[in-house]
C-alpha cells in the first residue's frame, strides 16, 4: 500500500503564512500582496505627529486604517497618547501587544458586545462612545459586574450625520445617566468627528466644516457644564482635517488613522500650505497573468481592493485600470505605451485604504526595494 | 503582587469564534454576521443542478462564490461532478475536506503558484487555464518535477473581453506545447466563460450572447481538431446563463457559483419562463446602533459588505439604504414607517454574494429561525 503524503505534511494548507520573506526583493513576493514603503510611513508618521504635537494636543492614531499591531506600536513610539479602534473585537490584539490605552470610537450595542468591552478593560485603560441612553445601561450594568472602570464619551454629531446626537438636552441627559454609574463608568468628554469633511478638496471648505464643529462643540460644554459637568477631552479629527482640529483651542486630541498608509482619495485634497504633503505608503503589488492585444490583466481584484473610492491606481505610466472583478484587474495602455508581459509584477495604489487592508492577512514592509519585516494584519475581520 | 489573568486566560482575543451557538435563536446571533436560510439554499441547488443534469451535462460548481467546505459538499452530495476554484490556494481547504477534482478557472503565473498546483495535483485531480505559452511552460515543469499530471484548459476569450484567447492559431498552439508535456500535462478541453452575460437583464441578450459563444467555441473546436486534437470537454457558463449552456449541444459542463447563495444583483435578471427563479439565501444581520430623527445607523459597513455591485438592500419594509462607511450602513425611512431602536436586528441582502463572504469568518446555516450549522468561510482570503 502506498503511503500517500497527508496536505499537511506536504506543506499544504498554508495560504495564511506571509507571501514573502524577509530579505527577499520586491520581485520575489506572492501577489497580490499589500506593501509598506517604510521611508514612506516613518516621514508620514513623524511629520503628522509633529504638527499635532507641536499644538500641545494627544494623537490617539486610529488603528483601524491598518488593524497591524506592527503599526500600531511605531504609532506610540512616535508619541502616540493611545489609539483608537471601531469595534470592541478590534481592540484585542492591540492588547495583547501591550498598548493600553484604547478608545472604541463608537458606540457598542448589545449584551455580548458590552461583555467583551468589560473584560477588555481588565487588561487596558477602555473607552468607548454612547448617542443613547441605552448604550449607557448596557455598558454600566456590564462595568459594574466586572468591577471595571469605563471612560464613556458623549458623540456628537458635527456635521457628519452618521452617529451622535446634536442635541445639548440629550447630551446633559446622557452624562447623568452616566453619572448614575459612578465609579464603574467615567464620563470622560466628547466624541466629535466630522468624517465628510475628511475628503472635502478644498482648504477653506474643510476650514469651515470645523469651524463649524467647533461651534457646536462649544455649545455642548456650555450646556454640560451649566449642568455640572466638566468636559475634560474633546477628540475626533482625521487625515484631512488634523491640523485644524490641533489648532482649534477646542480639541484636546485627534484621531487621525490614513496619513500612516495613504491611498489613492486623500492626495486629491488641496493642501493648506503649512500642512506637509503626505505620501503614499501602501501599495498592492499584482503579477499579470494574460496579455490581450487590447488589454491586460492582473491576478488581484474585488476580493483584493477595496473600491467604494474607486478603482486602484496602476503606477506603471501609460497603463489604466478600467474594471474589476472578483480575481481579476482589467488594465489598458495608451498608443505607444510599452508592452507588459506575462509574469511581470506591477503597483497600484488602493482605492481606499482601510476597507482595503481588511482583505489581507499580511503587510509586507519594504525599504530600498527589499522586505524588511512582516506585519500581520491581526485584526482583521474583527467586526464583533 | 495581584495576579492579572492574561488574556488569552480570559477568554479573550477570540473574535473569530462563530458568532452564535447551534440552537440559538436568529436575535442571539452576534452582528455583523451571514446568514444563511438552509431551506432556500437547498431548493436553489436542486433546481440549478436538475435543469443541468436533465440536459445530460455535468455541473461543476464554482466555489469561489462561498468559499466554504460544508456547502461545497452539499454540492457534491446534488452530483456536482467537481468544484471550481479561482486561486491555487483557494483549493486547499476544499481538498482538506475529501473534493477530489477541482478546476482553477484562472490562468496561473509565478514559480510559488504553479508549485502549489504541483503539490496539489498528489492530493486532487487538478486543471487549470492557460492562455499564453509561458503558462504551459511554468506549469509544465512544476508537474513534471513532482510527477504528478495536471488538466490543462485553454481558455478562450466568448464575449467577456477578460483573459483568453479569441485566435484559433493560439489556440492550437497552446495545444501543442501542452502535447510537449505529455503525461505530465493532460489538454483536457477549453474554459470559455461569458461573465459579463451572465448579468445580461433581458432573456434575449442573454441567448444572443451564449450564441455567440457557441459559434465561438465551435470555431475554435475545429481548428485544434485539424490540427489534430480532440477537444473533450467545454466549460463555463454561470447562475445567468447555465440553462442556456446546459441546452446549447456545446458545453459539456457548466459551472454556477452564485446560485446557492444569490444577491441584491442577480433577481434583476428578467428569467425565461422554464428557468427557476432562486430565492435569496444569503442574508447579512446587523443590529440598529444609533437612532437619529433623520436616520438610523447599523454596526455593518463596508468592511462586512461589497458595493462593487451596489449598496446591500434592507428588507424591513419602508426602510433603504443611504450609505456606508468602513463599520456603518445608514439608513432612512419613509414616512410614516414604524421606527426602529437601539439594539432591534435587521436583515439586508448584500450587493454582490462573492466578495462581501470573502470579508467573513462564518456563515450561520439557519432553518424556522434557529441556528441549524455553524460553517467556517474556509477559503476566505485565500487570494494566492
């Protein structure tokens, strides 16, 4: 009887192991594959960082962006206060990496979800943010069982029209109840992130947009602390718009989570000239795998990129992407533009970073066209 | 000195455990989540494998569509002779669990690649797609290497205007470089898939486009069989078109993906009348997490739903979709709609089926409103 090899002793079944090796060039990665120029996001990081920092303001990075421990830690060597993240779940591995200081930029709604936040915050210094009076019993009775304490923060809504309330009575309303729970919850500020005004292009649209927020988060304060409330944090702010939030004299600290990755959205944003031009970090790199005498095509495509901001950018000159499907990127060449062939390894730049970085389990950090480290994307699919 | 209970001793860091428990009721279900309604998702595959196998041809279902090994034995158990795939990695799990003849659909390019076919091939009957020389030759040496025989699929360019070959003369001499491989390389017919008619809305493009196709592969039929090549096996065809495949005396396989699951997509398709009409099986749970005067907001986004093909629709009535963000849908109603509240669950049905179970760990099999099977999205992210 012949002895016939199992998958696991061939070395099969093993897709999830990084699709590169450290040392390797660029040519010698799997695709389709993320990476990381490391320059790129050492500048991007430290230029931000700088800008918020020198506002006498905490970044709290969101991790969400890149869901990568790897990057998470660079973020706090950076001086970095905390971080963010968008689900309870997503907090995890960022624990068990040792950051402790974690705020769940949204609200968390149902009795598994408020027991994961309890446990969580017996290991890390937790917050999350409640619209709702709901949110607050589910949280505090959740707090009080565990013996936990809970930074919660009152959203509000400045301008994005997704979560928050923007109504000072419900928001006074909410700190009391959050007081009710005393020491197991801990009102802790507000959450005021204006997200559309992230892609606004132009500077003074932005500039209003948040003067706008400022506004209205001037006009909760007065109505907490008429009530007897100190507002001791202010947060919100993205890659769009964090040096005005830095520079508002309202916010206490921001959130921004792309200016580490970029894609191909941000970079259409005009520039105020003092805030520095952010480069673009994240790639994916894709193999062509047929060659057509009107087209070519890649070997990454819907279930590689992410584009609910487009299609990804192709940065081989005279090539355009016209279309994806689940495996497949369709790319077309201007006259003249010279041939790619079977086999070659091109970039493109993501559509949209965060949703985009969520289909792969690996970032390949990359410096002077040679793989330097191997990042695990260790939160991904961590919708709970 | 207290002793802190590391994490992984409480319990955490666990999110991707299934999010219910095998009893429960659809409300106990953890959101975002999938689900699937298991009587549906029987009476689609009986319908779409009886019309095929009345026409006296074999079904090979596309795997890509749900990446997940229990529905795939399903499959197999309604006779499908095999299972498609679109990646080499995206075979393994099905192979894992005893599906012994698969086919990658694809063309596939690079050392890494053709070396898992190779290794596969010990474990499977593999075939794959090629339309360009170098294909054969990558291919070719990895099996004869591991002393293994590979089908080998020409794949041929029917109206879809992606990868393949619309020259005879290619055609035949792929053929006769796969010859070059003998045994080791087997050509075993021709790949001719017509994606973009598959979502064809009116029965008339449809039947003209698989027409087409027809003459398409009938051209090419007649130029490999004098150069002295028989062509045993023609496959493609799709959950818009199979019915036409199955009928047209041309395809002696076809294989449907999307039919076990469907989307918000597909029941746009106007049928013939003899053509069954599938039900939706694939639904999304999430739960209300923010109620505004204006809107509603859910704890699913774009990191648990594909919009390539549009915004998930919600079924509660007089409720639609507005947007998404990574981790929120928002959504208005009518007036006069009954409102919804903090924690209610809701049911949407996803835009494109493919890439939105790509984002998931699980699928929850459910039946009369109870959780039936738990079923891991095995091949999720297997994109090498």
């Amino acid at each position: 009887m012949t002895h016939h090899p199992s998958i696991s002793e061939s070395g099969l079944g093993s897709w999830h192991q990084a699709p590169a090796i450290v040392g390797a060039t660029i040519d010698a990665i799997d695709t389709p594959a993320l990476i990381i120029e490391l320059d790129a996001l050492e500048r991007n990081l430290a230029e931000v960082h700088a800008v918020i920092q020198t506002a006498g303001i905490a970044v709290r990075a969101h991790a969400k962006a890149h869901k990568c421990p790897d990057i998470a830690l660079r973020q706090m060597h950076a001086g970095a206060s905390g971080i963010c993240v968008q689900k309870a779940s997503e907090a995890e591995p960022f624990i068990e990496v040792g950051i402790k200081n974690i705020l769940i930029t949204n609200q968390v709604v149902g009795a598994r979800k408020v027991e994961r936040v309890a446990r969580l915050a017996a290991h890390a210094h937790m917050g999350l943010c409640v619209d709702n009076i709901v949110q607050v019993h589910q949280i505090g009775v959740a707090a009080r069982r565990h013996g936990v304490a809970i930074d919660v923060y009152i959203e509000i809504d400045v301008g994005h029209r997704r979560c928050g309330t923007s109504s000072p009575e419900t928001a006074v309303e909410l700190a009391q109840a959050i007081a009710t729970y005393s020491p197991a919850l801990v009102f802790a500020g507000l959450q005021a992130y204006h997200g559309s005004a992230q892609h606004m292009r132009a500077p003074a649209d932005r500039a209003l947009a948040i003067a706008a927020a400022c506004s209205r988060v001037k006009e909760m304060i007065a109505a907490l602390n008429k009530a007897g409330f100190s507002v001791d944090n202010v947060t919100g702010g993205g890659t769009g718009t964090y040096a005005l939030e830095a520079e508002s004299g309202v916010y206490t600290e921001v959130q921004p989570g792309s200016y580490v990755l970029m894609d191909n959205d941000y970079p259409k944003n005009t520039l105020d000239e003092d805030v520095p031009e952010l480069k673009n970090t994240l790639y994916a790199l894709c193999t062509v795998i047929s060659v057509c005498p009107t087209h070519a095509v890649l070997d990454g495509g819907l279930k590689s990129f992410a584009v609910d901001s487009g299609l990804p950018r192709i940065v081989v000159p005279g090539w355009t992407v016209t279309s994806l499907s689940d495996e497949h990127t369709t790319i077309v060449s201007e006259p003249g533009t010279p041939p790619l062939k079977v086999g070659d390894k091109v970039k493109l730049i993501p559509g949209h970073c965060d949703p985009t970085v969520n289909l792969h389990d690996w970032l390949i950090a990359v410096r002077n066209g040679k793989v330097e480290e191997l990042w695990p994307v260790s939160a991904r699919g961590a919708m709970f």
